[in-house]
C-alpha cells in the first residue's frame, strides 16, 4: 500500500522527491504502522471486551435487585401462609414452641435492623454537617455515601472517608486533616457510643454484650460476621432465656423476657399460659 502512494514531483518542507519515496517506502516506517494497528485492534477489543463485561455486571445487578424485591414482597404478602405451610410437617409440640420464639425474634431483627439505619443516618446527618462548616464540596452526597457505608462492618468507615479526602484535597493540608479527624470522631462515637446504648437494647443486649458479639463475629468470619454477630447473639439470647429461666443473663434482659416467658396453654392446667411461675 505504501508503493502505491503518489510521491509530489517537487520539494516539501526542504525534502526533494527521491528522499520523500525511501521515506515512504522504508521498511521501519511499514513495521512502525503495523505495530500501531496491532496496538489499536488489541486496546479495540479490550475495550469493547470491558464494555460488555459492565453491562452484563450492570444488568445482572439490576435482575438481582429486582428479584430480591420481588421475593421480599412474596414473603411479606404471604408469610402466614408460609409459615404454615413449613410448620404443617412438624409436631404439635414442635408448632406451638416454634410459633412463641417468632414473635421475639422477630421484633428483635427488626429493632436491629431500624437501630442500625438510625444510627447510620444518624452519622451521615452528623457529616454532612462537618463538611458544610468546613466549606467542602459536595458535602451533602459525601454524607449520604458515609451513611451508607456505615453499614458495612470495619472497612465501610474507610469507604466512606476515601472520597472526603479525595474532594477535599484542592482545600489543602489542613482541610483534610481537619475531615480525617471529624470522621474519625464521628465513627468513634458511633461505635462506642450509639451501637452500644441505642442499638445494644433493641437486642436485649448490654453494650459489652453487643461488643463482644461484633468482636468474635469478625474474628470467626469477618466482615460479615461482625454484622450478622449481634442480631443472632439477641436471637440467641431469647432462646436461652425461654428454656433456662434460671439463667444469669435474665436479669440483664428486659423486653426478652417479657416475651419469651410466655408458655402456650394446657387445656389440662387452668394456670398454664399465664406467665406465672408453676
């Protein structure tokens, strides 16, 4: 293809003709031009290749959203049905025992979870604040980001901070020591403050109890042991309570046991189902 390019009969740029057709026609000029095509064609296809990788990522993540919504509302609607379609193959005995630990329980995932959006909301409110007062950009989607997450476990707060610094890096040295240091305190305070004393109760859990449940959570499974630890430490609790009554956290527990001292009643004994002690 090169051969066939016209060469100009006169001088260009101070080239005469015949300097200009080696030029052209030079070996390392035509190597030079296909390692450049090969170049382009291989960062083509990468290209093209991540493209379609992201949005096969971004359509499977919208199918899962969709499907997890779906499947929440099929359990919401249905869940009487549900429930005893599952308990119908068990005992009566079975039923009945069963059927007085998911009240508890479930006012206890419940709690967790509304305590744990509080105090997240809570925190993000608190940040966006912060950044307001120290005059940085984009303070109120950066609050909305370290509220969301700080709902994951341990490496959240990090998430979240990453990009405060990054938008707070044009203010200089001392604006992003000074955002460090905010949500530093923030998260401390968050998790020393309101998990244990707000949160904590929701549980039927004191605050060491809760701590030492987030603790061994992320030593045994990480980080999502540590946010799946403290609602079944609660979950655990309540069982406990309701088939050890003389058990030494029972007096720690305050809703939990209100709750799980309910026994179902026995035709055979006027007394039973009462809540009172036999």
């Amino acid at each position: 293809m090169l051969r066939q390019i016209q060469v100009p009969d006169r001088n260009f740029f101070g080239l005469t003709p015949q300097e200009i057709n080696d030029f052209v026609q030079s070996r390392e000029i035509w190597d030079q031009l296909q390692s450049v095509g090969r170049e382009l064609a291989g960062q083509t296809r990468e290209l093209a290749g991540q493209t379609v990788t992201l949005t096969f990522q971004l359509l499977n993540g919208i199918g899962l959203t969709l499907l997890s919504l779906l499947l929440t509302w099929y359990f919401v609607v249905h869940s009487d049905d549900l429930l005893n379609r599952g308990l119908g193959a068990l005992p009566p005995a079975w039923q009945t025992e069963i059927r007085g630990l998911l009240p508890p329980i479930c006012r206890c995932l419940g709690a967790y979870v509304l305590g744990k959006l509080g105090t997240s909301a809570l925190l993000g409110f608190c940040t966006y604040l912060a950044l307001v007062l120290l005059k940085v950009s984009f303070a109120g989607a950066l609050g909305l980001l370290a509220a969301v997450s700080n709902l994951i476990p341990f490496v959240g707060p990090v998430l979240g901070l990453i990009p405060m610094v990054l938008v707070a890096w044009n203010g200089g040295t001392l604006t992003i020591v000074a955002v460090v240091g905010v949500s530093f305190g923030l998260q401390q305070i968050e998790a020393w403050v309101l998990q244990p004393w707000l949160v904590g109760p929701y549980l039927n859990l004191d605050p060491f109890e809760l701590l030492m449940s987030i603790l061994v959570g992320a030593e045994l499974l990480g980080v999502a042991g540590a946010l799946l630890a403290p609602p079944l430490a609660g979950i655990g609790k309540i069982i406990l309570l309701r088939y050890w009554p003389r058990s030494p956290l029972k007096g720690t527990a305050t809703t939990a046991i209100a709750a799980t001292d309910w026994a179902a009643p026995n035709p055979s004994d006027p007394t039973s189902g009462t809540g009172a002690d036999t």
